[in-house]
C-alpha cells in the first residue's frame, strides 16, 4: 500500500489565541488535510510548538508555492522558520505472526 503525499510541518512560535485555527485554515484554503496535529504550549516560556501531517493530495497549488505561501502566515504569528519536511514513502509488509504475534504466544 503506498503511503498518502504529505509534508510534516514543525512550527514554533510566540503563544498566542488563533494559531490552531489560522495554521487549519491556511491548509483547508488550498485543499490540504490535516491528519495529524499535535500541540502544546510551554506557560513558562510563552511558547506553542505543533507538529502537523499534512496530506497534500488535494492541494489546489504546487508543494513548493504552498510552502512559500506559508511563510506570510509564518511571519504574522512570528514564528521561528516552520520546517517542512517531506513524508517518506514507506511500504511495510507484515507476516502473519507479526499481525498475530510470534508462534511462541500461541502456543
């Protein structure tokens, strides 16, 4: 099964109310799907920090103009340069006895 095209992006920046949404609705305004988000704030530091999987099958423009589009929301939330990364095509094949356990459990 290959895998899905994504990008995973990681994304710090100053905390602030709306970065969940804007991130989410930069995605959906060109067609991309967010499959995974993963999220916190440091109190103490002020900081947020997120890590996205996004599928970009759909995009309504080309992987290279939708991360240079990213760079004005970028900026507004001030955040340190996000980091795209390209997902990996990864193919992995189970035997039975990884699906179901090593023979030894059955026994």
């Amino acid at each position: 099964m290959p895998a899905r095209p994504g990008l995973i992006l990681k994304l710090s920046c100053p905390d602030q109310p709306g970065i969940v949404a804007r991130v989410a609705g930069y995605v959906a305004g060109h067609h991309g799907n967010l499959v995974e988000f993963e999220q916190f704030s440091d109190a103490r530091a002020g900081k947020f920090f997120a890590r996205l999987e996004i599928e970009t099958t759909a995009l309504d423009v080309e992987i290279p103009d939708f991360i240079d589009g990213f760079g004005t929301l970028g900026r507004a939330l001030r955040a340190a340069w996000p980091r795209f990364h390209q997902l990996p095509t990864l193919i992995l094949r189970l035997s039975r006895y990884a699906r179901s356990g090593s023979s030894m459990d059955r026994r």
